[in-house]
C-alpha cells in the first residue's frame, strides 16, 4: 500500500496544478482605477502580478472600438465596445470593469481610445 501512494503521488500532484498555479491579477494602487490610451490597433502590456495581461483595440469607427483582453498571449475577453460603456472580464478570481471614457476619431492622424480598468 505504501508503494502504490508513492508510485501515484506525482500523478495526484500534477492533476492538482491549476490549484497551485498563482493567480494572475491587474496590479492597482490601493483600488484606483488604472487608466491609460491606445491607438487604434495597438495592443498594450498592462501592469498585473503571476502573468501578461494585455489590452487591444482595433479599429475606432462610428463611436465604438474592438476590445481585446489576453493572459499570457490567450485571449480571455473580446467585445465590441463604445465610448462610455462599461464592460465586465474576468482574470482567473476577479472580475474587473473596464470602461471606454473616450474614443477620437480623426479625420486625419491616428485615432485615439481612453479606458480605465477597476476591480
């Protein structure tokens, strides 16, 4: 009995990974929103702990921007988005809110969107 534990022990260890894996979080200063802005088609690194979060937008037209979230280069989150709406993703645990504050379209130059991230 003593050796058919020892001989199944790595395989019940292995089979409990995801429960031993740290958890991937946005790192936020003391719960305040994390805001920042992208260029349309620009995809950014977003400070997080125990993995690499991304953020992507494609294209800004007629008031609304494609959204991309990624942990550790899998898309986990992707939705179309308009200025001032509020959308919901979760990363492994937490669910965090993500909000357009504002998408310029210009007519000539690179297009602009403004997000704030919160837990």
């Amino acid at each position: 009995m003593k050796y058919l534990l020892l001989l199944l022990s790595p395989f019940l260890l292995l089979s409990c990974g995801d429960l031993m894996k740290p958890k991937t979080s946005i790192k936020l200063e003391n719960n305040a929103p994390y805001e920042f802005q992208l260029y349309q088609r620009e995809t950014k690194d977003i400070p997080s702990e125990n993995g690499k979060v991304k953020i992507g937008i494609g294209d800004i037209t007629g008031g609304q921007t494609w959204l991309s979230v990624s942990k550790d280069s899998s898309a986990i989150f992707e939705k179309s988005i308009h200025e001032g709406d509020t959308l919901d993703f979760k990363l492994d645990e937490t669910t965090y809110k993500i909000t357009c504050t504002e998408l310029i379209n210009n007519l000539i130059g690179d297009d602009l969107g403004t997000f704030r991230v919160l837990p």
